[in-house]
C-alpha cells in the first residue's frame, strides 16, 4: 500500500497520532515505550502497524527499526548501516566532550543491563558519571555548564531524562535502552581505544610493548 491508502483507512485521531509520532521520530530520533504515556502510546501506535512510517518516510531516504525487547521504535538513514550489517540510528556529529559522556552513559548503562538487573531503564547519579569521566582524563575540563548542555542533548534524543538540576546532590540521570542503538560496540571500542593512546601521549607515558621495543635496542 502507499501512504495515501493508509492514511485514508485512519481515523481523525489516528491521523493525529501518525503526524505526531512522525514529528517526534524527526526530532528525537527515538521513541521510548517506557518514558512517559504519551511515548507509550505513540510506541505502541507505531509499532502494531509500521508499514505506513515505513512507507512515508522512505520518500526522504528513511526507516523505522522497531525493537520490542526493549520498547524502542528509532529513525534511521536507510544508508546508515554499521559493521556486520547491523542497524544503527540516525546519525549525528558530535563534539569530543559529547562523544565522551555518550561512551560513559554508555557504559554505565551496559555494565547494569550485565549486572542482571531486569529493568529497561536505569537511575545514575552524576557523580557515578563524573567517576566514569574519570578515566578519560577530562573530568576537570567539563565544568557544570557544560554538563548541563550535554545532557540537554542527549535528554533530546531522548537517550536520557535528567531529574533534578544538574550540579545539586539529588540529581539523578535516567538511562533509556535507546542508548544502546546510539553508539555501536566497536565503535565504542575503537573511540576509548583512541583516547587512552592520546592520554598516553599527553602524560609523557609509553605502552609495555614501546617499553620493551626501547629495552631491545
């Protein structure tokens, strides 16, 4: 079917929700069942009967990956496909601070979805953050402006919730599984490989294997 045919089988409310969800995919890339209701009716719009987004947004060079394991419906360049073939969201070029705290976002939420914990979203504080930031080195460069405009991004792709104000003890972030769709694994990989070579370098410090290239000669 094309889009006009769908579009004309919708209700008047119906007609409402597709522009709304289309609207919030373009904006925020992501859909979080779990976030709040009106995520969660919109997941469930999108997901019980795909093939209209699917067909509207084809005419841009667009997608919708739907992952029902985790309540996550997210928008993705039909071009943007990571290694292996696996499916990865919508790009978006980020600054280094802003690559760093997604890796430790992250991270953070990879090691509690490891730690067996059954939920699909995640409370941090900002000083489990701050301890993550820690092994970058640049912990000290990211002053609590920044943070906050940080977050802010991330809160609008709707990866994160911030609860509270950023800098007060009872801050709180939320981590949503759609984290887990915007950073693929080997690319994390290869990002804090980089970074701990460049820490290297700015210390003065050598790795084991240049130690022992020195000691040969």
């Amino acid at each position: 079917m094309i889009i006009e045919e769908f579009w004309e089988s919708y209700t008047s409310s119906e007609k409402d929700l597709f522009q709304r969800s289309c609207r919030r995919l373009l904006k925020q890339t992501f859909i979080v069942r779990d976030k709040d209701e009106e995520s969660k009716k919109a997941y469930y719009f999108v997901s019980k009967k795909p093939e209209p987004f699917s067909a509207y947004f084809r005419y841009i060079g667009f997608d919708i990956v739907i992952d029902r394991e985790n309540g996550v419906v997210m928008l993705r360049n039909c071009a943007d496909v990571g290694e292996n073939g696996k499916i990865q969201a919508n790009r978006f070029q980020l600054k280094k601070a802003e690559s760093v705290i997604l890796c430790c976002l992250w991270t953070l939420y990879s090691d509690r979805m490891e730690s067996g914990n059954l939920s699909r979203t995640f409370l941090i504080s900002i000083m489990d953050l701050r301890f993550e930031l820690e092994k970058y080195g640049i912990r000290e460069q990211i002053d609590k402006s920044t943070m906050g405009n940080i977050l802010a991004l991330f809160s609008k792709f709707n990866l994160i919730d911030v609860n509270g104000r950023v800098g007060e003890e009872e801050c709180l972030i939320r981590l949503y599984p759609s984290l887990q769709f915007a950073l693929e694994s080997e690319e994390f990989r290869k990002f804090t490989d980089m970074t701990y070579e460049r820490m290297l370098e700015k210390s003065g410090e050598t790795t084991n294997d240049e130690e022992d290239d020195d000691a040969d000669e």
